[in-house]
C-alpha cells in the first residue's frame, strides 16, 4: 500500500508540476490574474489530499475540501488531455511548419490564447459533465438462457451498481435510483458492489437504510461488495446494507424459489486483507447445474473463470466506463468487457457502468445507467 500510495502521489504530483509549468509559461504579462489563477491552482490541487487527511481526524471543514478537490480531479483530467493536445500540435508544428504568420511572430499572445480557451474549455467539460452525472438513463437488455426457469418462464432484473454512497453521493441521488427502480416494477434486483463508499452522518445513514427498505421486489434485494466497501469498513458498509434490508452474499450461492441460483462473489480486495475469497468453482461445486446460475462479481476480470464454471450470465460493475476522459479510452486497455453485453460461448456477461461517480460528480465520454435485464428461460 505505501508503494501503491507514493507511485499515486507521484503520478499526481507529475500532471500537476506539468499543468503549472505549461500555465505558467502561457500567462506571463497577466499581472496580478496570473498570481490569482496560480493561487487557486495550488489550493485546489491540495485541497483533495488535505481534506483526505482532516477527515481522518474529524474536522467537518475536511469534506469542503473532499468535495472540492474531488472537482478538481475531474477538471485536472480536461487540463492534461488539452494541454497534452497543444503541446502535440508545437511538436508536429516544428517539424511541419503549419502554424500561421500571427502565431509566429506573437508566440507568447498565441499561448496566452490558447491557455485562455484551455481554461475556457476544460470549465465547459466540467459543467457539461456535470449535468450529464445527475441525469440516470435507463438501459434495457434481452438474454436469452437456454435452461429451465423452473416456475419462471421470465424475469425482469434490475442492475445498479457503484452508486457510491457518501460524501458526494447522498440520500437525495439513492431517493432518485430507488423511485426509479420501483417504476420498473422489478421481479428481482441486484446491487453489484460499490454501493456504500466512504462513512456519513448518522442521520444521513438513518435516511439512505430507510431508502433501501423502500425498494420493492417480490424476489428481493441482492448485493455483494465491491472494493470501496472495503475502504468504508467492511463491516459497516455490510451491516448498513443489511438494515436496509439488502441480503449480502459473501462468497455463497442461494436456490430462488427452487427456480435459479444466484451466486454472488466477495471482492477480489478480500485477498488484499489477509483473507482470501473462494474460487468460482469452490462456490459452484454441487450446485444443480441443469437449473440457471446467475453470477454477481464487482469486477469483471478474467470472464474466462465464469465461461469455464458454466455460468449463465454474470453481472459485474466497477469499472464506470471510465466515468471521465481519458479514462474512457485507457479503461478499454485493461478490461476485456469495460462496458456493456458479451457473450463466451454459452456464458453471458453485462458490465454496467454505473449509477453515480466516484470522486468527481462528473461524467464525460459515458453516462451513469440503471439496467433492466430482461431475461427468458428455455423450456423443460
């Protein structure tokens, strides 16, 4: 973890030395503008680490300082990607010479133009990004399994996952999901990890229990956990879902209405806590395997597991879509299914990206999803 933790601040640190120089440079002739901005820079740019650290020791002014530098990460990834952009176009410039006359002889008033619509821009993506994290979109998806249902010729499953209750993300964006979720009309819903984050209020957590309580499934409500519920506190995080009225599978599969089996998996961070989770066969091993097996894992990493074991459909989150740009892209190097439906042979898989944010309450480049699966049975 303290390897972990200084290649992170160093990464951190890197962009923004790099961010600064680049302004820095750019801004030269702005007077007291250019004190101003560079105030600002290095209290946003601590603010998130700071507020980390207060809140350890409980001082309430730490989570102005979370919820600000947690905007700044976002608007941190629109700086790096535009400054990186114009730095590009000064290296393929030198080589090519396609800059015009006015920004040849006037370098430093082009930079300060360009600085100026980095800025003007990178806000716009911020705000942009914004508005689109507050707004839930509903995906509908069809899957087909081709075993008996037992009594059930066809479900109706909602997905939510890493909806990330916290600081930033309160009771009033969990009153949204859950009117959402009981307008749907769901036989059964599922809850794939990431669902509580970091520690709140206790009236705040008095509300978010009550809300939970409030989701109606005539099969139930079902979760596992996802990593952040390991950095709330594992027991915590389980214990408010439970009061909720949340059923928590850890590494164990349940028969529903002696129709389908629903497994759920512990995180894969249980391994990082001295512990170790189960293997997906150790977790089927005597199960029915003429009967459908439905799989939640919070990460969806290595789908081969699931497609090897005979899992019917395994739902996953974590991964956001990457939430923010560039992390749209760089998210689809590390994850065979990032976002979405996939089929291996006769295993299916759905990766949702997820319905609220983590840190930044910004998305760019994917959007926050609740999913309707709408799953058929093939005949005895």
């Amino acid at each position: 973890m303290i390897i972990f933790a200084a290649i992170v601040l160093s990464l951190y640190g890197g962009i923004n030395f790099y961010i600064f120089r680049r302004g820095w440079q750019a801004t030269r002739g702005w007077g007291w503008v250019r004190v101003v901005l560079l105030a600002v820079f290095i209290l946003l740019a601590f603010s998130f680490i700071l507020g980390r650290f207060l809140a350890g020791r409980g001082v309430w002014e730490s989570k102005v300082l979370v919820a600000a530098g947690s905007s700044y990460l976002a608007l941190m990834a629109f700086l790096l990607v535009l400054v990186a952009f114009i730095d590009l176009l000064r290296l393929a410039n030198a080589f090519l010479g396609f800059f015009p006359r006015a920004v040849r002889e006037s370098p430093q008033r082009a930079a300060s133009f360009a600085f100026a619509a980095v800025l003007v821009l990178a806000v716009g993506l911020f705000v942009g990004g914004w508005v689109n994290a507050r707004h839930i979109r509903l995906r509908a998806f069809d899957i087909g399994i081709d075993k008996p249902g037992g009594q059930f010729k066809s479900l109706s499953v909602i997905l939510a996952s890493d909806i990330h209750l916290g600081t930033t993300v309160g009771p009033r964006r969990l009153e949204t999901i859950v009117a959402k979720i009981n307008g749907l009309g769901p036989d059964l819903v599922l809850l794939a990890g990431d669902i509580v984050d970091e520690g709140v209020s206790e009236e705040a957590e008095e509300k978010m229990t009550a809300l939970l309580r409030t989701i109606r499934a005539p099969l139930g409500a079902y979760a596992v956990t996802g990593n952040h519920e390991y950095y709330a506190g594992l027991e915590e995080s389980l214990s408010y879902l439970r009061r909720g009225g949340v059923v928590v599978l850890e590494d164990e599969a349940v028969l529903v209405e002696e129709s389908f089996f629903l497994v759920g998996r512990k995180d894969r961070t249980e391994n990082r806590f001295g512990r170790r989770r189960k293997s997906l066969e150790e977790l089927l091993t005597g199960l029915d395997r003429g009967r459908p097996v439905i799989l939640m894992d919070h990460q969806p990493v290595n789908l081969a597991e699931a497609e090897l074991q005979g899992v019917d459909l395994q739902v996953s989150g974590h991964t956001h879509n990457g939430q923010i740009i560039p992390m749209t892209w760089i998210n689809k190097l590390f994850y065979e299914l990032n976002w979405g439906y996939k089929r291996k042979g006769r295993s299916q898989f759905y990766v949702s990206s997820g319905a609220g944010t983590w840190g930044p309450a910004v998305r760019v480049g994917s959007v926050p999803e609740i999913v309707l699966l709408r799953l058929t049975f093939g005949e005895p």
